[in-house]
C-alpha cells in the first residue's frame, strides 16, 4: 500500500502512545500559517464557502497487480454541500476506508481528483487539509496520561491553533459533551464510552470546517449516543461544520444524517436522503395474528403473496407476508376469502437496514 502523509490532524493512535498526528514540527507551521489564512485569504476557499465542502471525482484504488490485484475503490464520485452531515456504509470490505483514506491523503488514489473546500489536494493538500481533522478507528487518538482537557489543548496545537485562542471552545465542548466534570481527570480513568466522547472532542478541538468520523458512537450508552448526535447536528447546523460519518449504526445515520451515500464492491451503489432511500425501497411487511389461519389458510396467501415467516401461537398463528399498498385490499380479500378474522394486524415498513441490506446484496446490482 502506498501512503502519504495527509490530513494533519488525523487522529488514529492508541492508548498512551496515539499515532503521530502526522504533523512534523514544520507542517503544523504551515498548517497553522493556512488557518490564520483562513478562507479571507484563498480565493479557492472563498468559493468553496458555503458551498461544496468535499468533492471527490473518478477516484480508484487497486492494490496489488495481476490475479492477486484488488479493485477496492472502483471510479467513485460524490459531493458533500458545506454544513451537511453525510453517512457512509457498505458491510465490511466494501471500500470505505480505503476512500476514506484516499479522500484524507493517506492512500494515493490510482485515478481521481479530490477537492477540499475548492482546492485540488494534488496540487495544494497543506491547504486544502489545513481545516480538517478525522477520528478513525474509534477511541484510539488520545494520550491517556494526559487530562481530557490537555488532549484538547493539545491537539488544538498540533492542528496549528493556538490552545488559549480556543479555551472557551473547549470549555463548551466539555459541556455540551457532558465531561466537564471529568477535564481534569488523565483519560486512562475514564471508561470507554467516556474514551469516544474525549476523542471527538479532541477532532473538534482546533475548529476544524470539515470532519471524517469513523464509527463515532462505538462504545456509547444510548444517552451518550444522542448527545453526541445532538453536538453534530448543532455544530453542523450552528457553525457549518461539514461532517463525513461512517458507522455501522443504522439509528445514527437515520438520526443525524442529511444524506446517505451506500458503498458495495468498491462502487457507490445508492446517494440520496435518508427519507428518499426509504421511499424507494421495496415494499413493507403485514404481520397477521388469527386464530383461523389453518394450513389451508396459510396456503391460500402463499398462492399469491410472498410468506416469509409461519410461527404457532399458543391461541393461534401469526403471518408475516410481504405486501404493501393496494396488495393490503388484496390480502385483507383472501384472508376474507380463506375465512380468516385476523385478531391482530400490523404493517412493518422496511427500516435503513432493510434498505442497505437490499442496496449491498450481490453488489446492489
């Protein structure tokens, strides 16, 4: 694998000795000149305000050459508007890290051209990255000897920001991430949801405009998860901050994701809103309760319905057949026919999962 140092502020370390952010003493310089720059003194910076955060373009990566090569990114394009949260899934060798890592600088696509806040990042990456930052691999980017509140400050300053500039950044950050109460504590005390929170914190700590977080809520409680869930969609809705998010956890995406870009076989199999993806996906599901649905019964929905599941009950049977709008008369019709009463009748509309699930199958296609 060929890599290149990208992104300056990545964070993918581990317990108490993280990953080098990737930054050498000179490189936060230049990552500290770009930010006091800022989007008022870059021209490509200023187009891309307010506009398109991330653009990536024909980007392809193989790894390896003759039978044993990999196609793992296959002539992948999308965007991502400033201010949005984007999710990214795909099962397990899908290609997402490899483009994740290919749109952060670490991989060198073979094809392909990516485009941070307007500026190409072949051509200028100190710049294009200056405002980025990333937490990769899940809780792994702290120093656990050091306080929650020295892991802010200090990787503010690796970012090229000064620590005192940003104090009462943090001190928010602490608060609406519920650690206040622990910015003193050394992170190796803290449990390993508490880990998670620290590490977002810590990508968030220099300001960054445009953020690429890998599996974010792993090891959260269920409260932990939404406010973590809540600090995003306030930062991206408050202070445009531009969000890239790849989880395995449907519920999140569902929650605080604009739009939703599907991954299979190296390809980008789906790019819509979460709503969108829903509505299109194939129809729902009824389950019937009866205690009248005999065999002869059962068999009379299966002659036109597709039954995915027969389960006895202690008073009756309960049906899950695949239908959904008009086909709901039909059924009701046959159940009617078959003299079925149903005791109970629910519909199940296919849920995130259902849909990706659906898009990922044999490659989406």
């Amino acid at each position: 694998m060929t890599e290149q140092g990208g992104v300056g502020g990545e964070h993918t370390g581990s317990s108490d000795q993280p990953a080098a952010s990737g930054l050498s003493v000179d490189r936060s310089v230049d990552a500290a000149a770009e930010r006091r720059r800022g989007s008022d003194g870059d021209p490509d910076a200023r187009t891309a305000a307010g506009g398109t955060a991330i653009a990536v373009e024909g980007v392809t990566k193989r790894f390896n050459e003759g039978p044993d090569s990999v196609l793992a990114v296959d002539d992948v394009g999308f965007e991502v508007e400033t201010g949005s949260i984007v999710g990214l899934l795909g099962p397990n060798g899908a290609g997402k890290t490899t483009l994740i890592k290919s749109v952060l600088g670490m991989v060198i696509p073979d094809e392909g051209t990516v485009r941070i806040r307007g500026i190409d990042v072949g051509d200028r990456s100190r710049a294009a990255y200056a405002n980025v930052d990333a937490m990769l691999e899940g809780a792994r980017n702290d120093y656990w000897r050091l306080t929650v509140r020295e892991n802010l400050r200090y990787f503010a300053t690796v970012s090229g920001v000064d620590p005192d500039s940003v104090a009462d950044r943090h001190d928010r950050l602490l608060d609406r991430l519920d650690l206040a109460e622990w910015a003193d504590t050394p992170v190796r005390k803290l449990s390993r949801g508490m880990k998670q929170k620290v590490s977002l914190a810590s990508v968030l700590a220099g300001g960054a405009e445009v953020v690429f977080l890998d599996e974010p809520t792993l090891g959260l409680d269920v409260e932990s998860s939404r406010t973590l869930q809540r600090e995003l969609r306030r930062l991206a809705e408050e202070e445009g901050l531009t969000v890239l998010i790849s989880s395995h956890d449907m519920d999140v995406i569902e929650a605080v994701c604009d739009r939703v870009l599907v991954m299979s076989e190296g390809r980008i199999v789906a790019d819509d809103a979460v709503d969108e993806l829903l509505r299109g996906a194939a129809g729902g599901t009824v389950v019937v309760e009866s205690p009248d649905l005999d065999a002869d019964a059962v068999a009379a929905v299966r002659e036109r319905f597709p039954v995915t599941a027969v389960d006895t009950l202690d008073w009756g049977t309960r049906l899950t057949v695949e239908a959904s709008g008009d086909d709901l008369y039909d059924l009701m019709d046959v159940l009617a026919t078959a003299g079925v009463t149903p005791e109970r009748i629910r519909t199940v509309e296919p849920d995130l999962e259902d849909v990706f699930v659906g898009l990922t199958r044999e490659g989406g296609r």
